[in-house]
C-alpha cells in the first residue's frame, strides 16, 4: 500500500510538472495559497525534500506565483497575497534558497501585520463586533500569525498578534447581552441574513475560533507566550465545553451558533456533520487536543483524543466524506488524524491513522477534488499521500492548516 500511495503522489506530481501560460492580466491568481501556483509549489518543495522531486519545479512554480505584483494590501492574509508566498518561500528556505526574496517580502508581511493590528485594536476599543476576516486563519491574523510562529518567532509583529488574540477571547456586551469577543456581526458567509439575524459564533478551525485556539496553543508549546495566554486558552476551551454535544456513540460540535441558539443554550443542528478539517470534529479535537498539551491539561487531551476516536469508528460519519481534499475530504481527515496520533497518549489512534491510509489509497485519485489546488484539489491530496506513504512533512507544509 506505502508503494501505491507513494505512486498516486507522483502521478498527481507529474501533472503538475510545470505552469501552464496565463494571461497577464490573470497572474494575480497565482498569489493563492488554496487554489493556484504558490499553493502547488508546496507539493514541489516537499517532494525537492524527499528527494523525489528537483528544485527545478519549485522554483517554475514559485516563479509563477511572484509573476505579478505581490499583494501586501490590507485584505491579503495567509491564503492569498504576501503572507501567502512568504509562507511557500519560507517552506523552501531550509537550504538557503531565496533568502533575499524571503527577506524582502517579509518587510511587507510585518508592515502588513502592524496595520491590521491596529485596525483590529481600534475596533476592539470602539466595543464593535469583529468579522470573520479579521481574526480567522483563511482570511485573518490568525493566519498570518501562523506564519510568524514559524518565519519569525521572536518578533514584535507575532507578539501583537497573541495579545490581540488574547483579547479576542475577552467576552463583549452588546444591546444588553453578554457575547464571547469573536462573536462576529454577519453570517458564516460573511453577510448579513435573516437567518443569522445579530450575527454568529463560529467553532470551526477555518474561520472560527478554534484557529486562535491552535495559534495560542501551539505558539505556548513552542516557548511564545504573552500576558493572558493560558486564561485566553481556557476561555476558548470552556465555550467549547459548552457547545459539546453528545449521542450513544460520540460527542459533537456544531459548525456555529446563531444568536437565537445563544439565547436558547441549544443548538438547532441535529448531528455531526462530515469529519472534515475544517469544521468537523478532527480540526476541533486536533485544537484541543494541543491546548492540553500547552497547559498541561490532561484530561482535555484525553477528552480531545477520545472524541476523534469515537467519531472515526462512527461509519455513518466517516461515509459522509465525499471528495478528496484537505479542506473537508479525505486528505484532510487524514492529514489531521495522523498528526492527532503522533501526540495521542493511546495507541487506538494508529490503527485508524492506518484504515484512512487504505482509504486514501482507494479514493485519492486525481481528479476528484475542486481543480489542482491545494486546499480543495490534487495538490493537497498528493502532499496527504506523501505523509501516508511514510514520509513524514519535511517542510512544515501543513502548518498553514494549524495541525502542526
């Protein structure tokens, strides 16, 4: 099976050997870390590491994704725009490679950052509600700071982002009624519907609040810790306590909450959705499970750990992952999976690590995703093969979903 998954990767590989010529004015695209070349790169700099790829094709693909002007404005983050090639060049800068550029772009990344920081402080102070795109990890400074963590550790601009964090997680009052400080003013569209009529929490790691909750974790456990950190962590943590839902065989948690189920203490969702990355219970349980271990909280890592356990024996979820990507398919359960178990107290954890590689080796087939991308297409899946065919990610790839 190691061989065949290991086959599936290079034959996703080969079709992505080089970029195709694109009009000029559509080069901007290539800025995308979920769906085009700097995203793609990531599967050419993890291949260049294992040595089953060349540098060659890192360097066409990180050379498309830099054709046009970078984008450092204040709507770029994680998955589009300056953080997105620095999180890619970085990725390829363990042998020295792109220094310079990686230098200069970052002089954007921190300014970038700074600027956002300020606009978020500001809106704190005005008591206003935040949207999604200020604080999540696809759009926000959780994102952003996932990067910091890993390019710039010590710096003033990584920080001010977990005090901000920390901040976030301080609870709001608004027309009367006591609020946690994500709770944001649209829907989970980022509009405004009757639907979501006073807005919405979100629990998902994505875009909700379990993306800060992983960035302070995992910031925590690498020795980067601000004034506030712990009780920020718990706070997340307790909110979550309060959404888990329970059935004979597993525990929950809703994709978000309206201000009617606020109200009502209770969730309209009937059941666990897919057990998908981004807002089902692996992303989840994965965030708690490394708040634990910041803390030292046994027991939530135990909590977190079980849960993932239950919810990967439950067939009636697992059959509802209907594609292959990272994002809410099978390379993204397996993904997140495999890096649950690698800190998991209990063993169980590997032998479903072990019949989600067989299951990957069954439905990863190219083409069954949303394009060639790499949240949502054959990049993603083919980087998920790589680590299920027993290589491990050398590049740190799959820190930009906050697993790791």
């Amino acid at each position: 099976m190691t061989t065949a998954l290991a086959d599936a990767a290079t034959v996703i590989a080969g079709q992505l050997a080089e970029p195709r010529p694109v009009a000029p004015e559509e080069r901007w695209r290539a800025q995308s870390l979920a769906k085009d070349a700097t995203g793609i790169a990531l599967l050419h700099i993890e291949r260049a590491y294992q040595n089953n790829g060349d540098w060659t094709a890192v360097h066409a693909w990180l050379k498309a994704a830099t054709a046009a002007d970078i984008s450092a404005t204040d709507d770029a983050g994680l998955y589009f725009g300056a953080p997105a090639v620095a999180f890619a060049l970085h990725a390829a800068s363990g042998t020295d490679r792109y220094a310079k550029a990686l230098a200069g772009l970052d002089t954007y990344v921190t300014a970038l950052t700074h600027r956002r920081l300020d606009r978020a402080e500001a809106r704190i102070a005005r008591a206003e509600l935040p949207s999604l795109g200020e604080f999540d990890l696809i759009y926000g400074l959780t994102g952003i700071g996932a990067y910091l963590l890993r390019a710039a550790p010590g710096s003033e601009a990584l920080h001010r982002t977990l005090s901000y964090l920390v901040r976030l997680t301080e609870p709001i009052t608004v027309d009367g009624m006591v609020l946690p400080g994500w709770w944001t003013f649209h829907d989970p569209s980022f509009k405004e519907s009757p639907a979501f009529a006073g807005g919405h929490g979100n629990l998902g790691i994505a875009h909700g609040i379990t993306g800060p909750l992983a960035l302070l974790s995992l910031a925590m456990r690498a020795g980067r810790e601000v004034a506030g950190q712990v009780d920020a962590i718990e706070r997340i943590c307790a909110w979550l306590d309060t959404w888990r839902q329970y059935d004979d065989t597993n525990s929950w948690w809703p994709q978000w909450v309206s201000r009617a189920e606020h109200q009502a203490h209770r969730t309209t969702q009937h059941g666990p959705l897919r057990p998908s990355w981004c807002y089902g219970t692996p992303g989840l349980a994965r965030a708690q499970q490394l708040a634990g271990i910041a803390t030292g909280d046994l027991s939530r890592k135990h909590i977190a750990e079980q849960a993932l356990i239950d919810c990967l024996a439950d067939q009636v979820q697992v059959d509802r992952i209907i594609d292959t990507s990272l994002c809410h398919g099978w390379a993204g359960l397996f993904q997140t999976t495999w890096r649950t178990a690698s800190d998991a107290t209990s063993p169980e954890l590997d032998t479903h690590v072990d019949r989600l590689a067989g299951q990957l080796a069954v439905h990863g087939l190219p083409g069954r995703g949303d394009g060639q991308g790499f949240l949502e297409g054959d990049t993603g899946l083919a980087l998920a093969l790589h680590t299920a065919s027993g290589r491990p990610p050398a590049s740190g790839w799959d820190g930009c979903l906050l697993i790791s």
